[in-house]
C-alpha cells in the first residue's frame, strides 16, 4: 500500500515537473489541430457555437419552448452545453494521445503522463472562451456580472481533475484494446443525454433520481447553473462535492496506477 502511494506521488511530482513542456505542447497542438485549413484555429470554436446556435433555434425558436427559471433558454442551456463540450473533447482526444504521439512514447526519457493531460489542456482554451462567450450572453439579456461567477474556475479545475485520471485509464488502455476508443465514443453519447444538459432532474421521478446523480458530469452541470443562474456556492452541494471528489481520487489513483503499470509496454505495442 505504502509502496503504491509513493509511486502515485512520484507520478504526480513528475506532471508538476513537465509543466513547462505541457504548456508548449499544449499550445503547439491547439494550433495543429487546424494548421492545414484556411481559417485555422477559427474552426475549434466553430462546432460548439453552431451546435448552441442549432439547439437554441429548434427549442426556443421553432418549439418555442419558454424561459428556464426564469432565463431565456439560451442560456440554460448553454450552462449546459458549455461544460459537457469540453468534457467530451477533452476524453475523446485524451484517449487516443497516446497513439498521436507515438514518436514520443517511443522516447525513453520522455513522460508519457503528460500526453492525455496535454490534450486537456489544449480543449480548455476553447472552454475558457465559450465561458467568456457565456458571459456575453448573460450581460446582452440584461444580467449584470456577479461576483459569483468566479465559481466557475472551480467547476473546470473539478472537470480537469477528474479528466486527468480518467484519461490516464482510458488511454493506457487504449493501447492493448483498440475497442475502448469506441467504447468512449459510445459512452459520450449515452451520457450526454442522461446528463441533465437539455433537460431538468426535477422531470425524473424522485426513487429514480439517484441514477442521474451518480453521473459525475451532473455534478458540474448543475454546478455551472449554480453558478450562472442559482447564485448557490459550492459548498452548499457538499454532499454531491463530497461524492464527486471521492470519485475523482479514486479515477485519479486508478489511472496512475494502471498508466504506470502498463507504460513500460507502450512502445512494443505501438
């Protein structure tokens, strides 16, 4: 026990210590991504803009679905949107890091680790612009800022965190089963819509609820309308809080535990 604690924390020293070089890499495969199309990094923030633009027309538009709360549909539901974008992006790249960096997990020296946490940061610089996106929206309907809005650098480090040891999961497996990137594809689907992202939890009946909330990502949905529409801080949700973190530091052991286990094979397979 003792022995795999200490490696966990080698293994978290050793992320601390690449800082540098996940920055850079972080950066250089933002830009990547595009490099090859005419209108280049424009294009990453062109799929979640026209993807709220289609919801907000079909709902509030043609169904003509009335406000939230109290809020215009547009942004209840880019309270939700916004958050399950980044999740998405964030696990689907992460989990086949490994495979686009193969020339680097061939290296020795180089940390492996480093490469699905690479790929979240990458995702987070179009989040951090859809939440300043998010911003504008409220203040064009005649929200003024709150001071509470600084929450939500809490719900995208809870998302980071629990990203990190997930991805550290999926990718090392990713390697010996080709299927799990599939799988991943598949589960993203299944759960955007049992996330709580087009709908309300209060439409499920009450005995049902428990199998929604044990859902991560509800955590930070309703943490973001918390945020932006409830005003309610984090700590008041200290039972779901509580939940999620035993959660994340159990993906965060988990992932370290089978990237290190398993990293030692990488290059032979690939």
């Amino acid at each position: 026990m003792l022995n795999n604690l200490r490696h966990f924390l080698f293994f978290i020293r050793d992320i601390y210590n690449s800082r540098g070089i996940i920055w850079q890499l972080a950066k250089n495969d933002f830009k990547a991504r595009f490099a090859s199309s005419y209108l280049g990094i424009f294009w990453a923030f062109v799929q979640p803009l026209v993807m709220i633009a289609v919801l907000w027309f079909v709902f509030q538009v043609g169904f003509r679905v009335t406000p939230v709360e109290d809020y215009p549909f547009i942004l209840w539901i880019s309270c939700g949107l916004i958050p399950w974008f980044f999740f998405a992006d964030s696990l689907s790249s992460a989990t086949n890091s490994l495979f686009e960096y193969s020339y680097l997990v061939k290296k020795v020296v180089f940390r492996t680790s480093v490469l699905p946490v690479v790929k979240i940061l990458s995702a987070l610089f179009v989040h951090i612009f859809l939440i300043g996106l998010l911003l504008l929206l409220f203040y064009f309907h005649g929200f003024q800022p709150s001071f509470i809005y600084i929450q939500a650098l809490y719900y995208t480090f809870a998302i980071v965190m629990f990203l990190v040891g997930l991805s550290w999961v999926t990718s090392s497996l990713a390697i010996f089963l080709k299927d799990v990137t599939q799988v991943v594809a598949v589960i993203l689907q299944i759960g955007f819509w049992f996330t709580p992202i087009l709908w309300q939890i209060a439409m499920v009946p009450e005995r049902y609820q428990i199998f929604f909330k044990i859902n991560p990502m509800f955590y930070i949905v309703e943490g973001y309308r918390d945020t932006f529409i409830h005003g309610v801080w984090f700590w008041h949700r200290y039972n779901q809080g509580l939940y999620f973190w035993l959660l994340t530091i159990f993906m965060f052991v988990l992932g370290a535990f089978l990237f290190r286990k398993l990293r030692p094979h990488f290059s032979d397979i690939l």
